[in-house]
C-alpha cells in the first residue's frame, strides 16, 4: 500500500507491472475513477492491459483508501495536482491517461492543461461541461437527509440496467458507494457542476477516445456527440445496454476497445 502525502491526507496508489522483461521499457496507463466508488472498479480491465502495459490506480481524495481528516477546499486544479502527484510517485514523466465520470473530466482538464505529460486521453461518461450534468439536483437532501446507504441504493438504478451485474458484483459496488464520505462526494459534485472546459477543448490534440453509454440519466449522447466534434482528434463510441456505470458493467467489452485503442497508437 503506498501513500502520498498530500496537504490534505493520505493519497493511496498501487502500480501493476506485469510487462515481461523484453517488452520494456512499458507505456503507463494511469487510471482515475469517478465518484462513489475507488480504484478498485478498475479490476476487470487489469487483466486485459497488464501484459503489454504498465498499469497505475488511485483512490481519489476522500475515496477508499485515501484518507483525509479535514478535505478542505476541492477545486479542479487540486485534482489535477493529485493526478500529477501519481504520475510523478509512479515513475511516469508521460503516460496514457483515462478517466470515467468525475475522472474523465479531471482527465480532459489535465490534457488541455499538461499536454506534454499525457500520450493519450480516454473518457468514459466525463462531462466537459458541469452545466449539462442531469439528475444530480437531489443528491445534498438524500446524503444528508438519509444518510449514504440510501443515496447508494438510488445511485445504483442510475449506474446500471437490471440484471448487468452479477449478485457479487452489485453489493460490493453498492457498498463501497455507501462507505465513501458524503462531504467528499458533495465537494466532488460542487467542483463538478463548476466545470466549463469548451474554452480549453482546441488545446487537447492528442488521440482521445470517448467511450459512452447509450443511457446515462446524467450525460446524454447528444452532450458526447458535442464533445466528439469540439476535439481535433477524438473518436467517439457509444455502447449500447448500459447506463453511467459504463466502465463496471461492461469492463471487459471497454477494456478490450480501449486496448486497441492503444495498440493502434504503437
């Protein structure tokens, strides 16, 4: 376990290297997840990328296991700055970067703002513009009203469709939502809503690719399609049968484009 001190608490990261001798030196791949959840949601995509990739993962500031006493002020630039925090922990001067949900667009911030740290972006379900978030107007009364187990069980009909996650699979996402702090995840959402990065958009020339939900109760398609046609050099695929827990529910299938993805920038 390996932590970060950060002016706000501990930042929790692992590094997978599973590259064999004569494939390296290896491209990074660094990770970070939306709000709600921790590193972990990444699991399933591990296996698909650890041979030919060396592989980064984080808990978000108030997520998991990255603890903090008093979270302080949240701003986008500070997640930025605990991204770069990883990369520089992990060795990773340049690195492939994705992020899903909250992630993607800390992600997208990073690339207009660091492009010469970052090969290459991938959003999963990432707002560009806060202002364009639906469906998120009642998570203040639920988290404080009643409590993070309830915001939780709401979240989890928004996340997926019926019968995509195994019984394992739906508690222990269910559960790790319920664990997380509800100030962290109020301050994620506040920096969130605050987000306007069409300005910064020209900026990220890098290969992007935008991996979307045909259901998301939060992003609709349309807000994407924008995306797509803002980026000089993004592709954008919408994968049919899921909601806003794209990359959970459908890991294997994302890993897998995201894989190629990659290969094809070899």
């Amino acid at each position: 376990m390996t932590i970060i001190e950060r002016d706000w608490g501990g930042l929790y990261f692992d590094v997978i290297d599973m590259v064999p001798p004569w494939q390296r030196p290896a491209a990074t791949v660094l990770f970070h997840h939306g709000v709600g959840v921790t590193a972990d949601v990444w699991a399933e995509w591990l296996p698909v990328l650890a041979g030919r990739y060396r592989l980064v993962r984080f808990d978000l500031r108030g997520h998991g296991r990255s603890v903090s006493g008093a979270l302080g002020p949240w701003s986008l630039a500070g997640l930025i700055a605990d991204l770069l925090a990883v990369a520089d922990a992990a060795g990773a001067e340049r690195f492939h970067l994705i992020g899903e949900s909250l992630g993607g667009t800390v992600a997208m911030a990073c690339a207009a703002g660091h492009g010469n740290r970052v090969s290459s972006l991938t959003v999963s379900n990432g707002a560009h513009v806060g202002g364009t978030i639906e469906n998120v107007q009642g998570w203040r009364d639920t988290i404080e009203g009643d409590g993070m187990a309830a915001w939780s069980r709401q979240m989890m009909g928004q996340r997926f469709h019926g019968g995509v996650l195994t019984g394992p699979q739906r508690a222990w996402y269910e559960a790790t939502q319920a664990a997380t702090d509800g100030a962290a995840i109020l301050a994620a959402l506040e920096v969130l809503l605050g987000v306007d990065l069409r300005p910064d958009l020209a900026r990220i020339v890098l290969p992007t690719l935008l991996l979307h939900p045909d259901a998301s109760p939060f992003i609709p398609v349309p807000v994407m399609a924008e995306l797509a046609q803002s980026l000089p050099n993004a592709t954008l695929q919408v994968i049919a049968g899921a909601r806003h827990g794209l990359p959970f529910s459908h890991a294997k299938d994302c890993a897998g484009r995201f894989r190629r993805f990659l290969d094809d920038l070899a």
